[in-house]
C-alpha cells in the first residue's frame, strides 16, 4: 500500500457475518466460503489461454449475459427484487453490478455467481467511487486546483483503498472531460478546462485508484469517462450534442482519455452525447478505430446508465435491438440498466443479425478484466468485514483529505492583507452565510457513500481552531434559493459587534453536477445583497467561496477585499478551511479553469486564438464586447498567496533546435515576502506561425516549489516533440519548423517571454 496513506492494515482473517433477519443465514454461508468456490474456473498459466478456455464453454445466453450490468441489489430494492436478482445471477444472466457495495452483501452475490452457477464465473461490482468513498475529499474541480499530481494520485489511492474495503472492485472515475462551459453542471467533476493539466490528472488519477497491481485487495478498476467530448455540450446543457471538429476532437478532448489510457487504465465509459451526427454509443470511429486500434488500447469499455437504450431517442435505432445491435459492433462492451444485450440480443445472434465473433470480442474484454483484478484467483479477496470497518473513515484517511483540501484553495483576491485573520487580535468574529453550518455543502456531489455527520462545516473548524479566545458570532442571513433577506439585519449587527467577518457565500452542492446546468453563473438567491450589506459596515471581511465551477463574482469582489474559493472542499472541509483563513497553511493554489465576468462570455478560456482581428482597446473593428471587457474576472492559473514571489531569468537553452529536437527552459522564481509558500511555476508555448491557426498558448509544464523568505528556485523544464506539435492541414501530427515562443509565471497572463527557432532537419 502507498506509504503516503498510512491508514491502517486490512484484517487477514475472513469476516465474521452480522445478523440481519432473513440474510443472516445465506450472509453467514458466503463470509465463510472457500477462497476459491468449487466450480470456480482456475486460471491456466496465460491470461489469453485461460480466456479462451472459459469463452469456448459458455452459451451464447451465457456470453450476453456477462454483458450484461443491472443496478444493484440491496440498495434500493426490496426481497422480491433481490430475489429475482439472485436467479438472474445462477442463470449467468449478470456480469457486472452497478452500485452495489458492502462486504457482506457483495460476499454473498459472488458466492451465489461463483458456486450456484453453471460455470462459476465471479461478478465484479462498480461503484461511483469519484473523489473519496465514505472519506470524502475536495470535489476534482477543486483537487485539479491543486496543481499537485503526487497529492491527486494519492487523494485516489486512499479511495481506493477504503472502498475496496467494501467489496467494490471497480470505480467509474475519474472524469477527464475538457469543459470549457461552466454552466454545464458536470464541470465540477473533472480536471477544468485544460488538455495538458487534465492529463497529467487523469494520469495520476489512474495511477492512484489502480496501484501497482491491479486486484490486491486495495484497488479498483480505474475508468476513464466520458469518451468522448461530452464537456462541450452546446449550451452547457447536460446530455447534448458536441458540434466539434476533428481538430478540436483531436486537440483538446481526447488527449486527456490518451493519457489515461497510457497510464493502464483499464475501462472507459461512452458519453451520453454524440459526436459528427453519431451518437457515442453508436461511435465505431471513435471508440474501435481510435481509441483500439489506434492507441492500442485493450481494455473494458462500459456504457452509462442507459446509454445504449437510449440510441433509440438519438434517432439512430428503431427499436431495442437495433439498439443492441449498433452499441455492441461500436464496440460497447457492458449495456449499464437497459438491459438489452441479455434480453434482446440473443434472439439477433440466432437470427444473423449480429455475428457472434462480435459478441465474442467483447466477452473477452470482460473476463480479461475479472482475471486482472484477479477474481479468477480469488473471487472473495475483497470479502473481509473487518477490513471493511477498519479502512472506514481513519484518522489517516482524514488527514489525507484534510490536506488535500487546504491545498486545493485558492485566494482569489486579498487587498489590503484582510487574511490570514490574527486569533490572538479578533476578539469577536461574524460568520456569516447559509453555508457556514451546511455539512452537506463539504461532500459536495457524487460523494460515494459519504455522509453529511462525517464532515466538518467551516463554523465547526473555525470555532475549533480559536478556542475560547474569539467569541464566534454565528448568523446565516439569507437561504442558498429566492430571495429572502430578512435575516440580512442580523448580520448586519453581527458585523457591527465584531472585530473582523468571514462571510461564507455560493451554490448548494446539488445546483452542481450531473443534469445541474445553469443559466447564470451569478451568486443565487440573495446573497450578493447579503455581501453588500455587511461589506457596508466597513469590517475586516473576507468571504470564502463553496461552488463546484466558476462563478461571474464580480459584484462581490467590488465589495469584498478578500476571497477565498474553496470549492467543496469534502469532510475536513472546515477544518481546512480554518487552517487557511488563520495563517496555518498558506495557499497555494490555482485556478484549473477560467472565471468569467459574466455569463455572456462563455465560453472563455485561456488557449483561444488570436482571430484575424484580436480584441484591442484602441480599435473599434476588434473581438471583443461593447458592455463589458473581453478578459476574464479571474485567468487560469491565477492564485495568491500570504507572500509574494517574482521571476527572472527565463532563458531557453538552445537558440535552435531541429524538429525532431527537444529545448530546455529555465526560470527562477524568488519568495519576495515575509513568509514560507508554495508557488506554482507555470510554463506555456506558443507556435508564432504555423500552417494553420494556433492558440496565443498553451500550458505545458507546470511544478509546485516551497520557497522560503528570500529563497530563490531556479526550474528547468524540458520540452520535446509532443510539447511543440500540432496537427497540419492534413492533420498529420508534426512539429512546423518556425518561431516559437514561451511563456513563464504564477498564472496565464502575467508571464515573462523568451523566443527560439526550430528548423528543418
């Protein structure tokens, strides 16, 4: 296990059943099972040899029904239902479980899948294991603020880790969709709006939730979703079509997807959208010609929820079948809840309708993941109750989780040193807002089997953090929706009285992720009046911000001198959340994605192009708006921090280099403050000229250096083939010969230049 996590050690002995009325019996009976079940199929030396073996024995039922993954029993269903289940499990009609999770009752399914069925082929379980299972750490959005791919990879290996305790063997995460729109609510799962940070996220990510070795007992199966393009949805709409090029396909949404790919991932999920006038779950283009035999990519590609169903929607299947039929030879392996594959397919396979050698492929990549997690092996490995209990929730884990979540703040603004607050001077402190006492408001969304008494609200941390020495004056002033400001006059005299007012502002987490899009990015309900209000009584105010994607806060930094955006920063949210506004840790982090002035400007990100006409302040006939300025409220990559850090000395190593050279750049960055930070140095590339547009840059390095006072650090980042490439006309992956510049800073406007040249060979 990484040493990093430090959260205890799985118990070795087998799990001894609790006793739950009618399940007491069958629970017992699992929990105490062989480590290998009787008819369960040993594994030969050669995973293809073994595959093979087992695909000749089964029924063409058999082999749609590995196919198949139904919701989960004992969730949301009843005796009836889990006993329809249990049959559909000793029929081999179930492959794969959605949602189903606990070491007793995923125990007991795999022993009825492994010793009641005819070939005894185990089940594996997934779970919506996103940023932490029942430690909830910061949402991705928030963690990719971070900049840190060591604290990201091991915020997924201790998820990992604690749910596998719970019999899980497989996560569908993480999320590397490019979202560039932020009112699309899914933006709040993944890395931002960058190619080259989302992929060294999603990498890490991989790394994290699958280990060294896939199915130890400590890992899951690691998916990489939505593929593909799903974050550019027209409109921000959830579940709507991507109307891009091959270009931008190419450029910007899939390299995160490679880079997971390239780190082992072992599953993708298909996205609800379509792509070219071709719906995901129909897209043999992308998911076989691409994605397999362009990438050479191997492993398990499952559908969302419904996904295949729901071709017949897109317009592109008449009915169930034909449904089944285009998902399958799309190359969708698993059908999530339609269960058409199982119940339809059949009859298609017998009629020549769809070639068994097709059904085959898929069934391959199905049991090839089973014996990678090492089910075939040991189809109880992630049956321990006790491990269960003592993985859950560990003082370790919290710390993990703490950390992360200081790391992924970031100060957007602080005029005038309103923060850190000094305990030992604010004597009386107003704590303001509907979200300074809203637990749910730390987990945020998808928190696995997280819950709202697990987490730490910022009232709990702050109120912890100074003791009896600071009376901590607690008022909510307005509710997250509408418009009710009665409570506004309360905070208002909460202020008067105090020495110094955090005001805790944003979005409910349920106004994020999935089918949560908004058409306004402004604070909701009454809460910018809120802010005007206590800013007007003149009081040191800083306000902390909880949201899961960039908010149009431009009224609120008029009136506030200090902002803290925490996103939903998981279970020791509070607690992280005093460690920075009082100075015990001092921020650091950037903004993954941009933040807009209003929502007129979506979508606005960092990597645009110049135009034949770029916006100027001087010239009328230029692109930009006449209400309200082209730039962004906050860029990407910007973050403040308790000190203040300059750099110097940028210089490229080589004035020219070939086109199948590399380029070394260095720059030194100096903490010119008071006190030790932390900054991350960040390095973009331009093309000058090429033989089609470019960006006016793109991130391709980044390091997160601790500086003490007065220290200076000089970087060295190497660029290669790949840093410097593009598509050409053609669409051919080449690196132009011609002038190029890069860029060096805190964040992705204020930058030192320097220029070289690369040429022909």
């Amino acid at each position: 296990m990484n040493s990093r996590i430090r959260a205890g050690q799985s118990a070795s002995a087998r799990p001894r059943a609790r006793r739950h009325g009618w399940l007491a019996a069958a629970i017992a009976t699992a929990l105490i099972a062989p480590a290998v079940g009787a008819r369960t199929p040993q594994a030969p030396a050669g995973e293809a040899a073994f595959v093979e073996a087992l695909l000749a024995k089964m029924t063409v039922e058999e082999k749609l029904g590995q196919l198949n993954q139904p919701p989960g029993l004992g969730n949301d269903t009843g005796p009836q239902a889990m006993a329809g289940g249990e049959d559909q499990i000793r029929n081999g009609e179930i492959g794969t479980f959605l949602g189903t999770q606990g070491a007793e009752l995923t125990c007991r399914l795999q022993r009825i899948a492994v010793e009641e069925s005819r070939l005894g082929i185990p089940l594996m379980f997934g779970y919506d294991v996103i940023h932490g299972y029942r430690t909830i750490f910061p949402v991705p959005l928030g963690e990719s603020a971070s900049f840190d791919p060591v604290e990201v990879e091991n915020a997924a290996r201790v998820a990992a880790w604690e749910a596998a305790g719970y019999g899980i063997h497989w996560t569908y995460a993480p999320m590397v969709d490019v979202a560039r729109d932020p009112r699309w609510g899914r933006i709040v799962e993944g890395a931002g709006e960058d190619p080259y940070l989302g992929s060294v996220l999603a990498a890490a990510r991989v790394r994290g939730f699958q280990g060294k070795q896939l199915g130890n007992g400590d890992t899951l199966l690691a998916t990489a979703k939505h593929f593909v393009a799903y974050g550019a949805a027209e409109g921000g709409r959830d579940y709507n079509i991507a109307d891009i090029s091959e270009r931008t396909l190419r450029e910007v949404y899939l390299p995160p997807f490679k880079a997971a790919v390239d780190a082992g991932a072992e599953s993708v999920m298909a996205s609800f959208n379509e792509v070219g006038g071709v719906p995901m779950h129909a897209n043999g283009d992308l998911i076989n010609d691409v994605l397999r035999k362009e990438w050479g990519w191997d492993g398990l590609l499952v559908s969302d929820y419904t996904g295949v169903e729901e071709l017949i929607k897109h317009g592109v299947a008449g009915n169930r079948t034909d449904a089944g039929v285009l998902g399958l030879r799309a190359g969708v392996d698993i059908d999530m809840v339609s269960r058409i594959y199982v119940k339809d397919l059949p009859a298609a396979v017998k009629a020549g309708k769809l070639p068994i050698a097709t059904v085959d492929e898929s069934v391959r990549r199905v049991l090839r993941a089973k014996y990678r997690m090492g089910l075939f092996e040991d189809p109880y490995r992630y049956c321990d109750v006790e491990r269960e209990k003592a993985r859950t929730l560990t003082a370790d884990s919290r710390k993990a989780a703490r950390a992360m979540a200081r790391k992924s703040m970031v100060l957007l603004d602080n005029t005038g040193g309103v923060l850190p607050l000094d305990k030992q001077k604010v004597k009386t402190l107003a704590v303001i807002g509907p979200l300074a006492d809203l637990r749910r408001a730390m987990l945020g969304n998808w928190a696995g089997a997280g819950r709202d008494e697990d987490a730490i609200t910022p009232l709990a941390g702050i109120r912890a953090a100074v003791g009896s020495g600071t009376q901590v004056v607690y008022v909510e002033g307005t509710t997250l929706e509408g418009g009710e400001t009665t409570g506004i006059a309360e905070a208002v005299k909460a202020a008067q009285q105090a020495d110094a007012v955090l005001l805790f502002l944003g979005e409910h987490p349920d106004m994020s992720a999935e089918a949560r899009n908004r058409t306004s990015l402004d604070l909701p309900g009454a809460q910018q009046a809120l802010a005007d209000a206590v800013a007007k009584v003149g009081k040191p105010t800083a306000a902390v911000l909880l949201n899961g994607r960039p908010l149009s806060i431009g009224p609120l930094r008029e009136r506030v001198p200090a902002i803290l955006e925490a996103w939903f920063p998981g279970v020791e949210g509070g607690n992280a959340i005093a460690d920075v506004v009082f100075g015990d840790f001092n921020p650091a982090g950037k903004l993954p994605v941009t933040f807009p002035r209003t929502v007129g400007q979506v979508p606005i990100y960092y990597a645009h192009k110049n135009t034949g006409r770029p916006p100027s302040e001087t010239e009328r006939y230029t692109s930009k708006y006449i209400d309200v300025p082209w730039t962004p409220l906050y860029a990407f990559g910007h973050g403040l921090s308790y000190t203040t850090f300059q750099y110097g000395g940028l210089a490229v190593k080589h004035p020219r280099i070939a086109t199948d050279g590399s380029q070394e750049v260095s720059v030194t960055v100096t903490n010119t403050g008071k006190r030790a930070g932390a900054e991350v140095v960040q390095l973009y590339v331009r093309d000058d000229v090429a033989s089609v547009t470019r960006p006016v840059k793109l991130l391709r390095g980044f390091e997160r250096v601790e500086l003490a006072p007065g220290q200076s650090k000089t970087l060295t980042f190497k660029l290669g083939f790949e840093d410097l490439a593009m598509y050409d006309a053609a669409m051919k992956r080449v690196v132009e010969p011609g002038s190029f510049t890069v860029f060096a800073g805190g964040n992705s406007v204020d930058t030192l230049e320097a220029k070289f040249e690369v040429t022909a060979k």
